[in-house]
C-alpha cells in the first residue's frame, strides 16, 4: 500500500485542524473538514491548489458560493468539487476569505482603552489586513465580559466576550479620531457582492454572527474608513506616518499574519518592533498561537482548543482570546 505523498499529509493535517476549530461552532464545518481528511480523492483535488488557497473557510466558501447548501451533507461538496467544472476552483483563486468579525473587538476593547489611556487622547486606528475595515469601530459598540463587567454609553449593539482573569475592564468608550487600513483588495462596504461573499465566510449555523456582519456593514456606511490597497511591507511605515498628524498610532490585525509566509511573519515582527521602539506607534496583535511564536511565548498560560488566538502588545502577550471574539482570558 502506498503512502500519502507529503502534501497530502499537510493538507489532510490542516482539515483535521479545522475540525477542532469548528468543533461546537459547526456541526457542518466539522463534518465536511473530517470527511475531507480522510478523503483521498479530495484531497488530491485540493494538493492540486496553491498552498494558500488549501485554506478550508475559503474552499467551503466557494462551493457554498455555488450553491452547494451548507448546512448539509458531506456528499455534496464532495460531488461539486469533484465534479467542478473551474468555477469553483476559480472562486478559490481570485478570492479570499478576509473575514471582518466583528466579534473580535469584545476582545480588542479593552487593549485599546488601556492603550488611549495611556497615551491621554484619542487614538489614531491603522488596521493591517483590514478587509473592509469593519473593526476600526471599537466606539460604535457597547460590550459585555461576563462575570467580569460591562461598558455601554456608545448607543450602539452589545459585543459579548465571556471573561475570567484580571480583565481590565474600561470606565468609558474607547475614543478613536482617526481609522484607516492597509489591504491586498479592500472591500468596499457600499459593493453588495463584495458584502455577500463576506457573508458567505461567515460558518453556515453562526445566524448571530451573520447578523453582525450585517450591522457592522451598516455603521461603516456611515462613517467609511480610509482603506489603502496594496502590501502591508510596502505600506506600513507611510500609513503609520499619515496616521501620526490625527492621533497615537496603533496598528492592529486579528486573524491576518497566518496569510505570510513563516519568514513574512519574522520580517513583520522585526517591522512592528522597530516602530514600537521608535516611538511611532503601538502594536496590537490578535493571531493563532502558532502563528507568531514570539508572542505566544511571553504567554503565561497555554492557549487551548477553545482560547486558541493569543493578544499581544507590543511583542508580549497579555489574553488569550476566542477566534471570533466570544471569550478572552486576561494574564
């Protein structure tokens, strides 16, 4: 019997994983990742990708984009990839899932009050991987962090993020006098395909979060942030320079860096460091745990399955967080 070529194995690897991420989010999305890790012809369908489009979020996107139902069984996406005719796989090539949850500022918030703070005046917001810039608005939302407290006063919807640690919970909103955003395609909150794929990103059975998205839109709408396209290497220096005349700057990304190469992600660490030490900016950091290790290794407790994403400041981790924003433990 012959052995799994090595791609398969990494592939086969990043669905199981997948799997454990979805595990009590997604019943489908946990289905379909299991069955494609034990699926060879599958699996030969996806080695056949590039690397970066092996993703899972995106490849079910894709075939969901295309009609295959989601919630639902395992069979149909097998027979629509299977039995593709390029359209799927060309989804896959000319996109990508650049999920805005969010979500995820239940978790930011209380970073970025500590840091306005600090600094005593509003802050000045650059997001790096910002999709369509939906988490540039920590101050439109009021927050909950069961047992722990809550935060209200900005007129806007509840984020909740169950809490347990030394939280620091803010006495007031967040104030942000500039936002603004670096990304490979921006998404245009007024583009109502461009919305629609984002949705479509969003887990089949996560309603919640799909309503959300569909808030979040809404307040961009009104008050649209400054999103520049193109590469954050090329970029980030000169945004943060720009960002510098409307307030203390902090650079920010949730979910982003696992899109670089392990040596990008080196060379992003060094870049943000360099800044934090010259004084031009604050560096708040949302990623995996494996994603930047140097991060993850200033932790004091392990990240698991549930609190798998490690928040960072400046290089030294400070909560573990959920992936989309539902819980945070500070260290």
């Amino acid at each position: 019997m012959t052995s799994a070529s090595p791609d398969v194995e990494v592939v086969a690897r990043r669905y199981r994983g997948f799997a454990v991420a979805t595990r009590g989010q997604s019943a489908c999305f946990e289905a379909w990742s299991r069955g494609v890790a034990d699926d060879p012809a599958m699996l030969a369908w996806l080695v056949d990708l590039p690397r970066e489009k092996q993703q899972p979020n995106l490849v079910f996107a894709a075939a969901r984009w295309h009609g295959v139902p989601a919630p639902g069984p395992y069979a149909a996406l097998r027979d629509a990839l299977l039995g593709d005719d390029g359209a799927i796989r060309g989804t896959i090539l000319t996109r990508s899932t650049q999920t805005n949850e969010v979500g995820r500022l239940a978790t930011l918030a209380p970073v970025l009050a500590l840091l306005q703070e600090e600094a005593g005046r509003p802050l000045a917001l650059l997001e790096v991987g910002a999709s369509a810039g939906l988490c540039l608005y920590p101050d439109r939302y009021d927050y909950a962090w069961p047992p722990l407290g809550a935060l209200s006063g900005s007129g806007g919807p509840v984020l909740t993020a169950s809490a347990a640690g030394p939280l620091p919970v803010p006495g007031r909103p967040v104030e942000v006098a500039w936002r603004g955003g670096i990304d490979l395609a921006p998404v245009d909150v007024f583009d109502d395909r461009a919305v629609a794929w984002l949705e479509t990103c969003v887990w089949p059975e996560q309603e919640e979060r799909r309503a959300r998205l569909r808030t979040a839109v809404a307040i961009a709408r009104t008050d649209p942030p400054h999103l520049v396209p193109g590469d954050l290497f090329d970029l980030v220096h000169d945004q943060v320079l720009a960002a510098a005349g409307r307030g203390p700057v902090v650079v920010f990304h949730t979910a982003v860096a696992l899109y670089l190469s392990r040596p990008q992600r080196e060379t992003f660490v060094e870049t943000m460091l360099d800044l934090v030490r010259a004084g031009a900016c604050r560096w708040v950091s949302n990623e995996q745990q494996d994603i930047l290790p140097s991060v993850t290794a200033t932790a004091t407790e392990q990240p698991d399955d549930w609190l798998s994403f490690v928040l960072g400041v400046d290089g030294q981790a400070v909560a573990l967080t959920h992936q989309h924003g539902a819980g945070i433990r500070w260290l």
